[in-house]
C-alpha cells in the first residue's frame, strides 16, 4: 500500500482496509468475485469494526470493575434463582425496553454484583449506554458537584445513560442534603432509563442508610412501578476462599 492509499484509509477512517489491504486483494485475486460481492464484503467489514470499536469504546467508558458475563454465573451454586426467569429477562432486553428498575439484595459474595454487571455488559454489547458506580463514589461525586455548581451538569451527564448500576447501596447512613441528592438523580431517570441497584438491605432496611422516612416511602414508590427484585438473601457465599493458616492449632490438653 503506498502513502496517498494509507493516507486516504486514515481521513476515511478505514481501518479494517488500513490492517488488511493486502489480505483483501490477495483473496480478491484467488477468489474473483463480482464487483458488486467485492465492495459489499469491504462495507460489512468496515460496519463491523466500526461496530465492535464503538462496543469496546463503551465498555471502557462504562468503568466496570470487573467484566462477568451470564455465562460464567454459577447458576448451579444458587438454585434458589428462578434461572429461567433471569434469563428471559436477559435475552428479551425487557429490562431496557421497560425501563425497568432492577434491585438485587443479598449477602457479601452471593453473586449479586457480578449477577448485575452481566445485565450491565449485556446491554452495553446491543448497543445501549451504561455506567458501573459504587455507591458511596456516587454520593461523593454528587455531592461534589453541588458545592462546585455542577450538579446539574453531572445529573444530565447519569441521566443520559441507557443503563446505570450503583453498587452496594446504603453501607453508611446518608447525610439530608446526600439522600435528597440520591433522591433527585432516580427521580430525573424513573420511568425514562433502566437502574440497576444491589444491595445487602433489603427495602424495609433503606430506611437506615437514607434517615428519612417520607424520602424512603418516594423513592420506593418510584422504583416499585416497573421493577424486577432479584431476593438473594438465602444464597450462600460463592466467593473462593484461599485461607493459610500462618499460626500453629493450638494443642488439645
């Protein structure tokens, strides 16, 4: 490929022909196919790297932690999850469509965060936009943003997200003015985009993190209209242990 061709693919933004020129020409020689056959394999294999870098793009922008797919959720470790339900909600992409809200609750290492990033992954690989937060930076973040006058820029910012999962809500008690912030932002995306919440408190326990009783009631009203609760609260730990003993068990006398 001389300079003007390499320099032409990198304005045009080609890049499956910027990487494979030669490769193309090499099978369009052996293989002979139409003209017709021959630009329309060059434009999908252009649509599709475009495609899977606009993916890979989003998925770094989604600053997922730790990037589970359902395939590796360890079902069988966990019967006491309705698989089919969760599957169905998963394949259908209902919980986009619907503008679902969907809470997990359950213990340290049952599953749920991973559980929440497959839905999260799922959604961002169909096309649609998505956030992975922990919960206390959520609150640090808004919080920040209403000291410095940007709170309304970085709520317009979480309410443009098809898809936002806030992990682990309520391990310390909110300040008023931090519930009220929280409040504001699952007012702003109730109805118009789909939250993932996970949890170890269940809704009659949000009380305790949030400290207002009238809040708690709005809150959950909202998230109650359209909503899938995932109730993990039964499942065991899944998380692998790898314990060394670094002391001598103590001799029975």
């Amino acid at each position: 490929m001389d300079e003007t061709i390499q320099n032409h693919l990198t304005a045009l933004r080609m890049k499956y022909l910027q990487v494979h020129w030669e490769e193309v020409f090499a099978n369009a020689k052996k293989q002979q196919p139409s003209y017709h056959k021959f630009l329309t394999d060059i434009l999908e294999k252009e649509y599709l790297q475009k495609k899977e870098t606009a993916r890979l793009a989003r998925i770094k922008k989604a600053a997922i932690p730790l990037p589970l797919v359902m395939e590796t959720f360890p079902f069988d470790k966990q019967p006491r999850l309705k698989k089919k339900l969760v599957l169905d909600l998963y394949d259908s992409l209902r919980f986009i469509t619907q503008k679902q809200e969907l809470v997990l609750v359950g213990p340290t290492g049952c599953g749920k965060t991973g559980l929440a990033t497959a839905f999260l992954i799922h959604a961002i690989d169909q096309g649609y936009s998505g956030l992975f937060i922990d919960f206390r930076r959520l609150i640090q973040k808004l919080y920040q943003a209403k000291g410095d006058h940007t709170e309304a820029k970085l709520l317009k910012s979480y309410q443009s997200l098809d898809l936002l999962l806030i992990d682990e809500l309520g391990y310390a008690p909110l300040e008023k003015e931090q519930a009220g912030l929280f409040f504001d932002l699952m007012k702003a995306r109730h109805g118009k985009t789909t939250t993932i919440l996970t949890s170890q408190l269940g809704f009659d326990e949000w009380e305790t993190f949030l400290q207002n009783k009238h809040l708690t009631a709005a809150l959950l009203d909202r998230i109650t209209v359209q909503c899938t609760v995932f109730n993990m609260k039964q499942c065991i730990s899944i998380r692998p242990k790898n314990i060394v003993y670094a002391t001598l068990k103590e001799e029975k006398s």
